[in-house]
C-alpha cells in the first residue's frame, strides 16, 4: 500500500486529496493545524491518520519528521498555503500578512521537502508534489499581490532546486497550478471545483515521469511560464 504524506489536508483541496487517495487505497497522512477540528479529514473512508503540523513550526516538523523516520512516503504533498490578502496592494502591504505569507507558502515547503526528503527516497514511487499557483508566474505578473505572487514564484524555484538535487536519487518533483479553485481561498464562485482540481493533479501525480520533474503544469496538464 503506498503512502502520502499531505499538508493541509483538513478542508479544501487537501481534504480532496485526501479523499480521493484514500479511494484509492492509499495510506494518507494527513496533517492539520487543529486536528480536533479535523473531523472531515478524520472521517474519510480508508487507511487515514491526521498528524498536528503548524507548518512553520520548524520543531513540530522535526519531530514528526522523527517520528515517521525510516517509513516509506511515496508521495510528500506540500499543499498547505495562504493567500495574504492583507498584502496584496501596494499603499496598503501589511508587514505582518507578508511575513506570514512567505514563511506558510515558502519557508516551510522547504524545511518540510528537506525533512521528509529521506522517506521519500525510501519508497517505490518516489514523487514530491507542491501546490503552487499560476499567480506566482513571473511571465503572467501584471502587479499586486505582493506577498502570495513571490511566494509561489519563490516556492517555484525551491521546486527547481529539489529537482535538481533529488533526480539522481530517482525523486519527480512537481509544483502544480490546481486551477483557480472554490475552496475558502479561491471562493465560492471559483470555476473549478475541489474535486475536479484534486482529481487532476492526483492524475498527473500518478502518470508523472522523470522527464515531468521540474515542469510547471496546471490541473490539466497545460504547461504554465515561469
Ligand atoms: N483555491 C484556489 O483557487 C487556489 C489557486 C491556486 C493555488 N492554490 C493553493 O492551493 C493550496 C490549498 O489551498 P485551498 O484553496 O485548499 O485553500 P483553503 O481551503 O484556504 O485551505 C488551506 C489549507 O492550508 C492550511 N494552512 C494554512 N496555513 C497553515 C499553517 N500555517 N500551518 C498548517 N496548515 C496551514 C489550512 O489549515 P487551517 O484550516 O488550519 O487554516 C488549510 O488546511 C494552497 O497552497 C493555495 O495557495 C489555491
């Protein structure tokens, strides 16, 4: 049975994730800030444990890094993320929002890869997959959104430097646009729903191949600019 390791995955796309894996007849780790509010996460059909991560939380990660150590993680899903909206426009960028903005969708994507890089390599399928977004495309930029555009820009390029690292260790790393989406963050109008976007990114996840790792793609597969 394979496993995935998913953050975030207490509501949103990552519950989808979750759901639609655990169908699947994998081994989801899911985790949640407040998994005593993680009751969708926890009453998912199928083979599911929901593990507390704040995700910047360096020590919390360590040790549940420690705690997983020597277990097979064929999928690590860095999923977790905010939008900032606080600051987004420039006059009214609050320092705070910015801060928090960059260390949940950037700092922690990279001290999580780092952290579970080994249980990674110890699996069979040997894949990373970060749930970036088409808003951290520098081609496509047109202004604002200060804080989650870099972020998802620099989340990138952290995708680009475990590509490069991991790949002679056999790891496909895949930063991946869900589509604009209607969940919390992307809001009830979104045209694409969780389950369509989840279901798309599982299947290229599923498919994906060394020659995939590093691209930048959408829930359908179309390539997205840097
Ligand atoms: N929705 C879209 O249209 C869209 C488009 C492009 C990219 N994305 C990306 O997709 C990912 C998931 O977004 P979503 O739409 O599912 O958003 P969502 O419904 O707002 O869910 C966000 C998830 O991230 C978790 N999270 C946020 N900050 C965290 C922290 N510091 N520590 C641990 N967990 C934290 C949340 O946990 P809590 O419940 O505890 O807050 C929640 O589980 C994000 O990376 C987002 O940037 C979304």
């Amino acid at each position: 049975m394979p496993t995935i390791f998913i953050t975030g995955a207490n509501r949103g796309i990552g519950l989808n994730l979750a759901r639609l894996y655990a169908a699947d007849g994998w081994k989801v780790i899911g985790t949640a800030r407040k998994p005593a509010e993680a009751s969708a996460l926890a009453a998912l059909p199928g083979n599911i444990s929901v593990e507390p991560l704040e995700v910047t939380d360096h020590a919390a990660v360590q040790a549940l890094a420690a705690k997983l150590k020597g277990e097979p993680i064929d999928v690590l899903w860095n999923n977790a993320g905010v939008i900032g909206r606080n600051a987004a426009s420039l006059g009214s960028i609050n320092a705070q929002e910015l801060r928090d903005t960059l260390l949940i969708n950037i700092y922690a994507p990279i001290l999580i890869g780092e952290a579970f890089a080994p249980n990674v390599i110890a699996s069979r399928q040997k894949k990373m997959a970060f749930t970036s977004s088409k808003l951290g495309s520098i081609a496509e930029n047109n202004g604002g959104r200060y804080a989650y555009g870099p972020s998802k820009a620099g989340l990138n390029m952290a995708c680009m430097s475990f590509a490069g690292d991991l790949r002679s260790k056999g790891v496909i790393v895949l930063p991946l646009h869900p589509g604009h989406v209607a969940t919390d963050m992307g809001g009830a109008s979104a045209p694409v729903t969780p389950d369509a976007s989840a279901r798309g990114m599982k299947n290229i996840v599923d498919n994906a191949t060394m020659a995939d790792s590093g691209r930048f793609v959408d829930y359908l597969g179309k390539p997205i600019p840097w």
